[in-house]
C-alpha cells in the first residue's frame, strides 16, 4: 500500500470505512476514553522537524504495516499471527491465547485487544459484515488489509479462468478514499502501480531504521 500525504486530508472516511467493512465493535464516549476503543486504522500523527524546531504536524493513516520482518510474529507463543502465502501479516483469532506479546512487540502500536464481548445495538446489528466473522472476547485484533475481499476476487478470477489483474482486490480503505490518497497492489509486479508509486523519490516508510521493512509506503507532502 502507499499513502500520499500530499493529498489525504486527514477526513477519516478509511477509519470509517475499516470498522464497517471488518466488524470492528463499537464502544461509548466512556470506553473511548478510557482507551477502550478497537480501530484497526487510525489517524497518526507525524511531527515534521526542521532546524530542531517542529512547525508542523501531519495526520497520516495508520493501518498495520504487514512488515517483512515483523516483530509481532516472533513473540507469539501460539503461533496465532504468521505471514500468510500473499506476504500479509495475518491474525487467527481461534489460535490466540490473549497474552498480547505482539501488542507490546508492535513498534507501530497497530494491534488491539478485543477485552470484551461485542455487543451492537439496535440498528447497528443489522450492518454487520457477514464476510468478515465476530472476534470473541480476549483475542488480538489488526487490520488484514480485507483479505476475505482477497479471497472473493481471487475466486472469481479462478472461475473466469484468468489471473487477478491489478486493481481487482482493494480494501475497503482505498476504496473509500475521497481523495485517492491511497493506492493499493501487487508490490512484486512491477508494472503496478503501487509499485511505481512506491519508487517516488517521495516514498520513505515509518521506523524503517528498526529493520522492520514495512510494505506501507507513505508519499512526503510536497514543498
């Protein structure tokens, strides 16, 4: 995934869009406050500094970074979070034990504990994603860059008798972008465009010193 900060203005329409689109359950103001909240995209802030001052913040999408290297996966005892066979970091819920290891190894803060039974309430219960299932109580949850629409397009391309061409799978954050701040792909194709994107002499990645290699690529905001 890349995200160009030049054009996201920060509107939360891809917060939105993630918790519909993956069941992420709702919480009050209360638990909100309290830091109870599951979102697995957030709006982050980045604090540009120049000449040891910092004029300006920027709020950049967060969504886990589904890094080559991820710490998350070397601390799980029970194997509940591996890199699946398309690279993506995925979460099997049924697997975790609620240890939170992962959270805690997670330099990007992305990973959430789900630490109570979802409960929506009358009318929200019937928007409810049924491609995407219900986390039980006590388990890790990230984002999976919507690999259930991952599997829906795959499988159709396997009926039509073709390969899955770029573009045909996006999440549901991409998608919902207003502004076409964020470009999604096969980053191994290079004819891609999020390949190309990712080459932009804008492009950097957060915390890369760490050795994490994240596959999110931001877009610097131009001068």
């Amino acid at each position: 995934m890349v995200i160009d900060l030049d054009r996201c203005t920060a509107c939360q329409a891809c917060v939105v869009a993630c918790q519909v689109e993956n069941n992420a359950p709702p919480t009050g103001a209360e638990e909100a406050a309290l830091g109870r909240s599951i979102s697995w995209l957030r709006l982050g802030s980045i604090h540009k500094e120049e000449h040891g001052h910092r004029p300006g913040l920027n709020l950049v999408p967060l969504p886990c970074m589904h890094c080559e290297n991820p710490p998350c996966v070397r601390v799980c005892p029970a194997n509940a979070t591996t890199i699946d066979e398309e690279g993506m970091v995925a979460q099997v819920p049924s697997r975790c034990i609620g240890c939170r290891y992962c959270t805690t190894a997670c330099p990007y803060t992305v990973r959430q504990s789900n630490w109570k039974d979802s409960v929506w309430p009358e009318p929200m219960d019937q928007g409810r994603n049924p491609d995407v299932s219900l986390r039980p109580r006590g388990v890790v949850e990230k984002c999976s860059f919507c690999s259930h629409r991952l599997q829906k397009a795959r499988d159709l391309a396997r009926f039509e008798g073709r390969a899955l061409e770029d573009g045909e799978y996006l999440p549901a954050c991409v998608e919902t972008c207003p502004a076409g701040a964020m470009v999604f792909g096969d980053l191994d194709d290079p004819h891609s465009e999020v390949a190309r994107q990712a080459d932009s002499p804008r492009a950097f990645r957060l915390m890369e010193e760490l050795g994490t290699r994240p596959k999110v690529t931001y877009l610097s905001k131009g001068e």
